[in-house]
C-alpha cells in the first residue's frame, strides 16, 4: 500500500485494526500528531471500539447446538466392517493386565466397546491436543478446578491431587458426551496427557480399549464412570488409574 | 446428512466426522456470534449455524485445507442469505447501490461528532440499535472485523471482494456508527 498513499481515513481503519506494517504505523503516528482534527477522529474510533468490546462481551454457541451437531456426527451403530475383532492373543494379554489389578470394576480386554462413545472420548482427546491448550480451566489447583465445574455444569467429580505421585493436574475442560456436557479432569502423564472424563450414573461395562495410538480405561466409582483417555503407553495409564482409584477411594497409594 | 453419499465416496464416515470436529466444531462459536448479527437474533442464528454447519459437513471434501474459520464464515454468509431470501425477503439490501456509497463517502460528515468521551458511554441499546440499522455489507464487515477478530484478507475472502473495499465498507460503519451516536446522544 506504499504505492499510493491512501486517503487518510483508510489508513486510519487500518491502524485501528492493526492492518499497517510497522513502516506504515509510524508513518500513520507522524501524520496524528501533525492533524489535530485526525488525532481527534482516531480517538473516537478507539472510544467506539472500547465502547463495543465493553457492550458486546464474546459469546458462546448454545450448548444444545453444540450437542446437537457433536451427535450429527458421533457414529451410534457400528458399521458391520467394525464388527468386533476377536484377537485371542490380545485377550489374552488383556485377561493377564485384568488379574494383575484386580479391581472388580476394572474391565479389561483389548476388543472395541461402544463404538460411539469410544470415538467420541478418542476425538475430544485429540481435538483438546490441537487446541493448543488440553483444559478450559487450567489450575493445577483441585480447589479451584473443582468449583469452576460446578458452576459451568453443576457436576463436580473427584479431583485428586497426584502431583506428588508424578501425575500433575493440568485443568479441566468441559466435553460432549452421548449428547450432553460431561466435566473432563487433565492430567499429565509424563510427556503425554490423560483426559479423565466423569459421566455421572454408570455406563455399561466396558472393557480397555486401544485405537490408534489411543488407550481409554474405565472405572466405577461413588456414582460416576472414570473413562481415562490418553495416547499415552497401556502401562503408563494403567499405572495412572491404579493412583487415582487410590486418591479417590482413600486407599495408599500403589 | 447421508443424502450426498454419491458427491461423498472416497471419504469414510469416520474420515468425515473428524474432519468436522477438526475444522469446523472450533469455530462454532464464532460462526454463532456473525449469525447472530446478520439474522439478527439468536434464535435464528441457531437455525442458520446448525444449517450451515450440515451443509459444511456435508461438503467437507471441498475443505482444502486452509483458514478453517473464513471456509465456514463463506457456508454461514451464504447460509444467511439463503435463510434470509426465503423468511425475510425484504431485509435483503443489493450491495451494488452500496459501493457507490461507500467509495465516494468514506470520511466522516461534515456534522458535529460526538466526542470521543461521549462515544464510550453509548450503551448496549444503542449500539446494538445502530449496528442492525447499518446497510448489510457494511454490517458483515463491521461484524467480522470487530466482534470476530478477522483480518482484513479474511474479510475479503470470505465476501470475495478487495482488501480496499473492506477498508472503505469498514470506514463507513464506523463513521455511520459514530454520527448515531451522536445524533442519539445530543
């Protein structure tokens, strides 16, 4: 835009907006403190700006759009090409992980559960990963994270704080579930992160499942389902879930 | 939304779904906010998001990778019109009256303004009052750039005219916002 010079209360618009390099900028400062009447008009085009940020704080889309859109494309019958795999040797394996902890709620076995939902707790965790940022809240303090749900969605799971145990709590995020808001606890697995989400009452028994990369493994505690998410290792968030089942049940640790 | 199967072959459903949460589930809030200025309530705005939104996933083979954000912001606008054409057809503006308008025009009126303190104190009512008064292109504009944090290239991809036009369409709002104020104020 150097080519021409433009008329000055183009130039202005793109000052205000931040469109002018920095060549232009100063170009543009020069002339504001040369034009009282410009200086003037440049003032009450960043009165009005304040003016609209301050009137029109940013908005959120209806959670029930929100839901409604994340169910038009949450898969709820299995494709007959998915059918579930039998794959004895991982069975095996898995059956072997299962007497190994023990927990009568813990149901292991590397074989697909409830599609839908498995995909949907697999794409809120990666999506969280693009985000830039995994939480909504991010507070390493369960003090605070705790209330922030409550306030966004009047469910405020156990929040246990493994830190000491090498499991820092990150924050939290709010996810859609089976079509409604489900609180979703992050924490830090090494390099990697666990989204821990709490549906309240209990989903139908499921086992571990592994997909792509990804491991989810769910729990029954004090009314709600811990289905943990993470592209984490099995061991590692087999080790995450022994610590908080501890936390949360009062147990010492592992 | 599995009317198109035929335009829609090579991708999977699985593909598909994560393509739509990738690229357009971010930016449901902000395609909520400009419907809700061109439709003018939030109600409708829901109606024409949750359309647009069908129809993105529905095409989303034609994502080509890109601003994510200004490919849905051209489905809602289009959306919009449409939504708009068919509910409320007098409230359809032709914006070739406009350019005339807003080429020759782009410096504020010889007319007292307000101060710029007094602009400051302009409140909701007002505001919302004279942004919905503004000639349609002139709105989108004003919509995109100041409560969606476009930039002037993403304005003008998505209305698909020139960078100039979007200052000069940008100037006008502001200076008809301005001048309401004051008119209203004084």
């Amino acid at each position: 835009m150097s080519d021409a010079p433009l008329d000055p209360h183009l130039t202005l618009q793109a000052a205000l907006d931040g469109e002018l390099d920095a060549a232009g900028q100063a170009a543009f400062e020069r002339q504001l403190a040369a034009d009282p009447a410009l200086a003037a008009t440049y003032a009450r085009h960043l009165a009005l700006r304040r003016a609209l940020q301050a009137q029109f704080p940013r908005t959120s889309a209806p959670a029930a759009l929100h839901a409604r859109l994340q169910a038009a494309v949450s898969p709820t019958i299995a494709e007959p090409a998915h059918a579930p795999r039998r794959d004895f040797m991982k069975m095996a394996a898995a059956l072997a992980l299962g007497i190994g902890l023990g927990g009568s709620a813990t149901y292991l076995a590397l074989q697909r559960g409830t599609p839908g939902l498995d995909d949907a707790l697999i794409a809120n965790h990666r999506r969280a990963l693009l985000a830039g940022s995994p939480v909504d809240i991010a507070s390493n303090d369960r003090h605070n994270v705790r209330p922030w749900f409550d306030a966004r969605i009047a469910i405020s799971p156990p929040t246990p704080d493994l830190a000491a145990q090498g499991f820092p709590l990150l924050g939290g995020r709010v996810d859609v579930v089976n079509g409604a808001p489900a609180p979703v606890l992050v924490y830090r697995i090494g390099a990697h992160v666990v989204s821990v989400t709490a549906l309240p009452g209990t989903v139908a028994s499921r086992p571990t499942v592994a997909d792509a990369g990804f491991h989810i493994l769910s729990w029954r505690h004090a009314g709600f389902t811990f289905l943990m998410t993470t592209d984490a290792e099995e061991q590692e968030l087999v080790r995450f879930a022994e610590t908080f089942k501890a936390a949360v049940t009062g147990a010492p640790a592992p | 939304m599995r009317g198109s199967h035929a335009s829609c072959a090579r991708l999977t459903d699985e593909t598909r779904s994560r393509l739509f949460r990738e690229v357009v589930m971010p930016h449901l809030d902000d395609a909520f906010v400009f419907a809700r200025w061109l439709t003018g309530n939030p109600t409708d705005a829901e109606d024409v998001v949750q359309d647009a939104c069908l129809r993105a996933l529905n095409g989303i083979e034609r994502y080509s990778g890109g601003n994510a954000r200004a490919w849905l912001f051209s489905i809602v606008r289009n959306t919009t019109f449409t939504w708009l054409a068919h509910n409320r057809p007098k409230t359809l503006v032709l914006t070739d009256d406009l350019e005339g308008a807003a080429r020759d025009a782009p410096t504020v009126s010889e007319s007292p303004t307000p101060e710029a303190e007094m602009i400051a104190q302009a409140d909701e009512a007002l505001l919302h009052t004279a942004i919905a008064a503004l000639p349609a292109p002139f709105r989108e504009a004003l919509v995109m750039r100041e409560f969606n944090g476009l930039s002037y290239r993403e304005i003008a991809s998505i209305v698909d005219i020139p960078v100039g036009t979007v200052m000069s369409r940008l100037a006008r709002a502001r200076a008809l916002l301005i001048e309401r104020i004051g008119k209203e104020m004084s």
